[in-house]
C-alpha cells in the first residue's frame, strides 16, 4: 500500500555541495534541532520535489526508475526516506520528537553556552584575547569618544569577515561603559516574523559571562503580551547576539570590578515581512507598539542604557538569487551603494518613517539583514 510522503521542511540549508569528490545537494540544520550534515547524490537530489506532503513512496520509486534505468529501485527509495527522515529533516513524528526535545533542553538550561565558539572564534581565553587584538580590538580605554554614547550598530556576520567593521564601532566603549546595562536588538534569522524573542539566560563566553537583566525582561514581558516569545529557542543558536555580547566581553572584562558581571537584555527581532507586505509600517500592529512603547518607556526611566544592533546590510550577489555577481565599487554595486547611504542617512536622522519608505518598496530589494532591529531602535 502506498504511503504518503512527509514534506521536506522549508527553513533547511540547501546548498551545493563543496566537497569535490562528493557532488550534490548539502543539507544541514540552521536550527540545530539535527546535528546532521548529509550530502544527497545529484539524482536523489533532484527526487525531493516528490516530498512535499502528496507524493508517496510509489510516486518516488517510479521517478528513480525513469532516472536511473533500474526497475529495482524499492531498496533505494526507503533508504532515502530513512535516512532524511532519522535526520529530522522531515516533517514527521521523528522531527517533532527531536524538535521538542530541544526545545525543553533550552528552557530547562539556566544559561546560554557559546555556539559558535571555536568555529567562528577561539573558545581559549589567552587566544581569544590575541585574536581580538589581531581583529584591532583592544580593551575599552578612556576617551574613545565624545560625549555619552547612545548606542551602536554592529554587523553579525562572522567576526573574520567584518572585524575591520565590528572594531571601529566597539572601539567607541570606554572603560566606565562596563557598568552600563546594554540592550542588544539582533536580527533574529530563524524566529517568528513581528515576533521579539526573549530570555532570561545569561549569554556565556569565553572571556565570561553577559548576564541577562531579568527585571528588565519581566517588565517587557508584561508589558508586551503576545508580541514576545520568552525562552525563545533561536537564542540558543543566533549568532547575531553571540557576537555582540562576544565583543563587549573582550572590550570591557577588564574594566569590570571584581566580582561584576556585564548586564544586558538580549532581544531577537524578528522579521517585520507583513509590513513589507502591506504598505504599513510595523506599528500599525497594535502589538508590535505595544513593544515599541514598552521599549520607549524603558530608555525614558534609564539613564544608563546603551542599544547594541546586531545588524547586516544589503545581501546582494548570486548567493541571494540574483542573475549577476556582485563586485563592490563596480557596476550595479555603485547604485547598491547610493541606497545604503540613502538609508543611513535616515537613520542617522532619526527618521523612522523615512527609513521605512526606502525599505518598502520591493520588498526591500537590498535584503537588508537588519530592517527589523534598527526600525525598533528609531521607534
């Protein structure tokens, strides 16, 4: 008897496989619900289209018969199944098992460690500290900047690839920053759209923890309603907070009194896709000015408050769907780039409705990876 197909889930990362002895499909996780890697062939490759909830493994068997040749193609087709579905890469019972699973390791774990220690950083203390000084991040020294610092924006991307960028905004940090409460919006990649996740987990790294400002956390939770997600899985893998919190430890660990830990409130953004749908700005949602007010009344009754955005700009190139490669300072990057500038120079302005106008429009044709942390900061 036929059985129907369980449909491949949607959020996996697909992509070709850089293995040269081993041509396909890779697949992983971004959630982290599997730990598994696997490369799929070039023709079980292409039979995924069948997993999409209709197909069933008849359907499957009959497509590897016309592709191969081979009219014994039972044993092939179950081992594919098996082996995405063992993987949770299925929407089945399997899945949902490992994905509950996680999910109630997270919420039961009183802290956050590092995910992306020793693969996007060293996880050693000694080399981390030599690291950051190669990546031209000294510690916090005293008269970095002018004036009090409001706040900062920071890429997430990975810290080898930006730290010319990641250095010149946390070399504004001076040394009395360290007893300061910052409030880290980043954009959450995997997390519900119009959703703000939050946790009451310190963030771990190697240079120490980042503790959570639980008070903090609590009164937005009240305040906000269903616009938060508490405990929210995502913070257990997104690195656009890791990264943040890493590079506030290595600028200010050493000007924290013994004893002191760095404060913060970690806050995931997630994306605001519904107002790039419809014409209207985010808080049009009653929610989502539930949140912003919430936000507002908090940096009106603080005056020790520093905002961190973890954000990334435009994702222009083959990598995001274009026809055509990208090559910074040339061609249709020059025009990429008079956008970036328009768009700064609202932000700079402080014009929330401004910055809106230009993202609108196309859906954000610039795929700015931070649309939603910096539209909540000038809110």
């Amino acid at each position: 008897m036929a059985r129907t197909l369980p449909p491949l889930r949607f959020e996996l990362d697909l992509m070709p496989s850089p293995v040269e002895d081993r041509p396909g499909l890779l697949m992983r996780d971004p959630f982290q619900y599997s730990d598994a890697t696997i490369i799929v062939p070039p023709v079980l490759a292409r039979s995924l289209e069948l997993f999409d909830g209709e197909a069933t493994d008849l359907d499957l068997r009959a497509w590897l018969t016309r592709m191969t040749g081979e009219l014994q193609t039972a044993e092939l087709a179950d081992h594919l199944i098996r082996t995405l579905d063992d993987n949770g890469f299925l929407q089945s019972d399997t899945f949902f098992r490992l994905r509950d699973a996680k999910h109630a390791d997270f919420a039961a774990a009183p802290e956050r460690p590092p995910a992306h220690a020793d693969s996007a950083y060293p996880s050693e203390p000694d080399a981390l500290r030599a690291t950051m000084l190669g990546w031209d991040l000294p510690p916090a020294r005293v008269g970095a900047r002018d004036g009090r610092l409001v706040g900062l924006a920071a890429p997430h991307v990975s810290p080898e690839g930006g730290y010319k960028s990641y250095a010149a905004a946390y070399r504004r940090l001076e040394p009395a920053d360290a007893a300061k409460t910052f409030i880290i919006l980043g954009t959450s990649h995997y997390g519900e759209p119009e959703t703000f996740g939050l946790t009451r987990k310190p963030y771990l790294t190697p240079l120490g923890p980042v503790e959570t400002d639980v008070a903090i956390v609590d009164a937005l939770e009240r305040r906000a309603g269903d616009a938060v997600k508490m405990e929210d899985y995502c913070h257990s893998s997104e690195h656009s907070i890791e990264f943040q919190s890493l590079y506030l430890q290595a600028a200010l660990h050493q000007a924290l009194p013994e004893g002191e830990r760095l404060r913060a409130v970690p806050i995931l953004c997630g994306s605001f896709w519904r107002s790039l749908e419809s014409g209207k700005a985010p808080e049009s949602e009653d929610r989502l000015q539930r949140f912003f007010d919430a936000l507002a009344e908090l940096n009106a009754s603080r005056d020790d408050l520093v905002w961190v955005l973890g954000v990334d700009m435009a994702h222009i190139g083959r990598r995001y769907g274009d026809p055509q490669a990208a090559e910074a300072e040339a061609g249709h990057m020059l025009d990429v780039r008079a956008k970036d500038l328009a768009r700064l120079e609202k932000i700079e302005a402080g014009n929330a409705a401004g910055f809106y106008d230009l993202v609108y429009p196309n859906r954000d044709e610039l795929r700015w990876c931070g649309y939603a942390p910096i539209y909540t900061f000038l809110r």
